[in-house]
C-alpha cells in the first residue's frame, strides 16, 4: 500500500511529507482519533491536527464528532479514498501532459552542447552565437537527445500503467 510515487507525491503535497503516514494509518481503519492517530505514527496531536486539517481542506478526509463523558469533543478521522484517487487522477494528467509536451519539445528540435555540458540549447540559439557556449566559451557541438526521448518515454509509460494500484 502507498507504493505508487504519485500517490506518494500527492499525499505529501497537500499534506505535508508526515501526511503519508497519516493516510498509511488511516487506511488500515474504518476511523482513527487524533489520540490513536499521534500514538500509532508517532507524532504530537498537535502535529497530527494541522495534517488532518490540511487533508480536510482538500476533502482527503472527513471527521465525526464525539461527545465525551468529561465533556470534551473527540474527533474521528475517515479517509475519503475516492476523493484522493481523484486528486491522484489530476496529478497523473497534468503530469503525463507535460512529459507529452517536453517529448515534442525533444523530438522537433536538434540541440547543441559545449563539453562541460554547461547548457543545452537549441539550433536557433547556438547559430545566433556563432556555436559558442555564452558560459563557458568553448564550441558548441550537436547533442544526441535520444537517452532523454527514451527517459521521458519511459516515464509516460509508467505514469499510464499505474492506475489503482493502491
Ligand atoms: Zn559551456
């Protein structure tokens, strides 16, 4: 469970890097309480609170509250699987558009490099100055961006086959 780097990442960027062990936890329950919830990850409630209302913002999660015989609110805490499938669906789509775009990019250009590898520019702006590196000075030379095509091709790939695998 929670394998998935973009679940991962989609977790950590609403929620902070400690809201994946909220959600771990939170999985394995029906409804957990902030106490439970702070003994089981092993962080303050406080902590635990500004998490969950950070996942709540985004509807990850959604609580239930409780009168006490001392006459304090508890607060139990359910995760809305559905809603965070949905926020992992936008990330992967967002994403896999970029990678899509930044591949015709690699693809409909032929780029140069100097041999320090200080940047990589296109053929437009290594004519513009004379196929010099404007850091470093040295000539310029054509720069086989096959390693990088099949890098982001790669990527996409996984991105599309991973789908609810969590
Ligand atoms: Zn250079």
């Amino acid at each position: 469970m929670l394998r998935e780097p973009i679940l991962v990442d989609t977790i950590a960027g609403y929620g902070g890097i400690r809201a994946i062990e909220v959600v771990r936890k939170l999985l394995t329950a029906d409804e957990m309480s902030e106490v439970d919830l702070a003994a089981a990850v092993g962080i303050p409630e406080s902590v635990i609170r500004g998490i969950l209302y950070r996942l709540y913002n985004q509807k990850v999660v959604s609580f239930r509250k409780e009168r006490e015989a001392n006459g304090w609110y508890v607060y139990h805490w359910t995760l809305q699987q559905d809603r965070l499938h949905q926020l992992v669906e936008t990330r992967r789509n967002m994403t896999l558009d970029l990678l899509r775009r930044r591949l015709d990019y690699e693809r409909g250009n032929h780029f140069f490099r100097c041999e320090s590898g200080c940047t990589k520019t296109t053929f437009e702006n290594a004519f513009e100055n004379d196929f010099v590196c404007t850091d470093c000075g040295t000539a310029l030379r054509q720069h086989d961006n096959c390693f990088q095509i099949e890098e982001i091709n790669s990527y996409i790939t996984r991105l599309e086959g991973s789908c609810q695998a969590y």
